[in-house]
C-alpha cells in the first residue's frame, strides 16, 4: 500500500456497559480525524449502543480490574480504598447505580465527551455504524430502536469491509 492510499479501520462492539462504550467509539472518532475510513460492527450487547437512549452501566462485578481505590465522586471520598472486593460491590443494592453515576460525574470532570457525543461525531464524520442485523432479530429490536444514520447487515456485511481494511479490532 502507498503511502497515498487511505487507510482504514475495522472495528467489532460486542459489550454494552458504560466502561465498553467508550473504546470503540474514542478509537473510531480518532480513526476518522486521521482521515481513515471506518465502520463498527455493532453486536450482541454492544447493538445497545445505537439506540436513541443509551442505558449503559458500570458492571463493577463483571469487572474484576475494577480499582477499588476509584479516583472519583465527591471531595473526602475520592481515593478511598473501598475494602470490598469487586464481586461483592455488584451486589450491593444501588452500587452499579452510584459507580455509573459518579463515572460520569469524573468523565465531566475531566472534559471527556459522553457516549452520545462521541457517537454523534463518528456520525458527523462518516463512520459506518453498522447494526448486527441477527442480534436485532434475536432481541427483538425494530429499526425505529435505533439513531438515524445506522445501517442494518449481517456479518457479510461488515466482513466486506473488514476483510480489506488495515487494522482490525474486537472491542
């Protein structure tokens, strides 16, 4: 490939919580910037993302890197090593409710955009925003589920694009 050609990226969302939204959204806005061409493949959880509301959570007991030390929420709690393991804190009524919360509040805090923006510009940018046509089917999602600018395909049709692009990746 020449240097001249465009490059491009291929990129598969497979989670829906609020810690796997950001990665494929983030690398494709960044992706597109560079004037690479894109499209995500949205499936299984990660089909949630396209929906008009977005209800992505923080799973702590899905996620056993979780810090326990979490450097967020408000002043005097911040940094406090939490003696509770992951699993545990999941399972604490309201906890996934105060960890998606206070998430947000940091990524506010420190000028990140929310999901919905971040999808916005891949959008506004020409990103392919490709909706798993069987998982749709197997949930029982309607395209009216879904933003506009959201294409519906099977595998073939992301796999089309995939197979000739530069880089690869599996969120």
């Amino acid at each position: 490939m020449s240097n001249t050609e465009k490059k491009s990226m291929a990129l598969i969302a497979s989670k829906g919580t609020l810690d796997w939204a950001y990665p494929p959204f983030v690398l494709a806005s960044t992706a597109a910037a560079m004037e690479m061409d894109v499209a995500i493949f949205f499936t299984f959880y990660g089909l949630t993302l396209l929906k008009k509301n977005i209800a992505a959570k923080v799973a702590p007991h899905a996620n056993p890197a979780m810090p326990i030390k979490m450097p967020f929420g408000p002043k005097g709690f911040q940094n406090i090593n939490w003696p509770i393991p992951n699993l545990l804190m999941g399972n604490i009524p309201g906890f996934e409710t105060m960890a998606t919360s206070l998430m947000k509040q940091t990524f506010r805090k420190k000028g990140v955009a929310a999901i919905e923006e971040l999808r916005e510009i891949c959008l506004e940018s020409g990103v392919r925003l490709i909706g798993c046509q069987m998982t749709m089917d197997v949930f029982g999602f309607t395209p009216d589920d879904f933003i506009e600018g959201v294409e519906l395909g099977g595998a073939a049709t992301f796999l089309e694009f995939a197979t000739e692009s530069d880089i690869q990746l599996f969120i």
